[in-house]
C-alpha cells in the first residue's frame, strides 16, 4: 500500500485538498491523510507577525472509515513552536500533542450527525528566570535575586524556578450537511464545551517574609513586583 504525504504551507486557513469519504457510493469507504505544515519568520510573503515567533511545524494523520451510515475517525498531530523574546525566560519554545476521536451518524443523504472529542497536552516547559517587570528572578548569570527551595514538592524543577504544563479537552456535537460545490465542502453547526488546566509550580509562591517581599530592586519594592505580574 502506498502512503502519500502532503506538504501543505497553511497560515490562516486550511484548504481541504481531499473531502472526507462520506458519499454513500459504497458500503465501505475509509480516508487517510498525513500532512505536515510548517511557517518561518522570514518568508517574505506573510503578514506582520509577533517579534518572538521564529518556525512553527505541524506533522498530523488522520484515519477514519465509515460502514454504511457509521463512521469512526481518529487523528494525532504534534506541534513544535520556536519563540524566543528580548526578556527572560527568552526561549519560551514549545511543543504539544494533540489526539481527537470522531464519532459519525449519517441520517440523511449527505447529511451526518457527529460527536468529537479532542485532547491537546502541552510538553513541561521550565524556566530558569523570569522577568517581573524590572527584576529578573531565578538562577541565571542576568538574574537580581536567585530563589530556590529545599521542599520536596519542588524537587522536579531541578534548578529552574518555573515549571508549567498545560492541558485542554474538548466535547462536542455537531450536524453537518456537504455540498455539491466547486468552492465548499460542507458546512456544519454545533456545540462543543472545552476545558483548560494549567500546572504552574515555583518557589515563589511561598514567598512569605516580609524582609524579602520589601527589598527594593532597581527602584521597585519586590512584593509589589510579584502581585502586579
């Protein structure tokens, strides 16, 4: 059997080069599809973008197949992001997977009912430093003050002063109708309920003695610093 993969330059729509095998022409019917996207900061051709984005990469796949009028899809994609800003942390780069299950139900001709859901987990980023308005805190060679803790629960920062994670779900039905067109595939209205969770850990969080919170560095008390961001 023979693979194709696509190569598809995307930046603020996606083009369907191929619609999803929902015809009723046969009793079974499947889709493949692996793609990957990519965008660069130098290409001459795009619109104003933010000065911390470098590259972005997106391989994915989807498979799905559908038996008379029930259909399965499944897909994973992983994206990779290279930014990097004038301030610490200046290399907040990341990189998240993402998984998504497709439920169908056709009813009506080309006429479908489907349930999806959607799970994107971002990799752990840790920072060494962090900048608070003037003041920069952490263990690096620019840092004003280094905070580090000796609790247990901070033990898988190894050295960094920031840890964070990030997960998003989402749930949703909807109905969508394909059509017989040279310019759209099909349109579709629904309902969808998403769900974000953050892990944020650092030592600055327990920051309790007055004598650190007052310190005044660079002509900004460190307390006042730290509520403010």
């Amino acid at each position: 059997m023979q693979i194709f993969q696509l190569f598809k330059f995307s930046f603020f729509i996606l083009l369907f080069l191929s619609k999803p095998v929902l015809s009723k022409e046969h009793e079974l019917q499947y889709f493949f599809e692996i793609e990957q996207r990519v965008m660069q900061d130098d290409w001459s051709f795009l619109p104003d973008i933010p000065p911390s984005f470098k590259s972005s990469k997106t391989n994915s796949f989807e498979l799905g197949f559908m038996v008379n009028d029930y259909g399965v899809m499944i897909g994973q994609s992983k994206l990779e992001l290279d930014l990097q800003r004038s301030s610490e942390p200046k290399d907040v780069s990341l990189s998240a997977d993402k998984v998504h299950l497709d439920l169908f139900y056709r009813f009506y001709d080309a006429r479908y009912l489907k349930f999806f859901f959607q799970q994107q987990k971002a990799d752990e980023q840790k920072f060494d430093c962090y900048t608070f308005s003037t003041i920069i805190l952490g263990n690096c060679t620019d840092s004003d003050i280094q905070i580090s803790s000796t609790q247990s629960k901070y033990d898988r920062l190894d050295g960094s002063l920031i840890a964070l994670s990030a997960d998003t779900k989402t749930l949703g039905l909807n109905i969508t109708q394909e059509l017989d067109s040279s310019w759209l595939d099909a349109f579709s209205f629904g309902l969808a309920s998403t769900k974000h969770e953050y892990d944020w850990l650092t030592p600055i969080e327990d920051i309790e003695s007055p004598f650190i919170l007052e310190l005044m560095i660079n002509g900004n008390q460190l307390g006042d610093v730290i509520e403010s961001t």
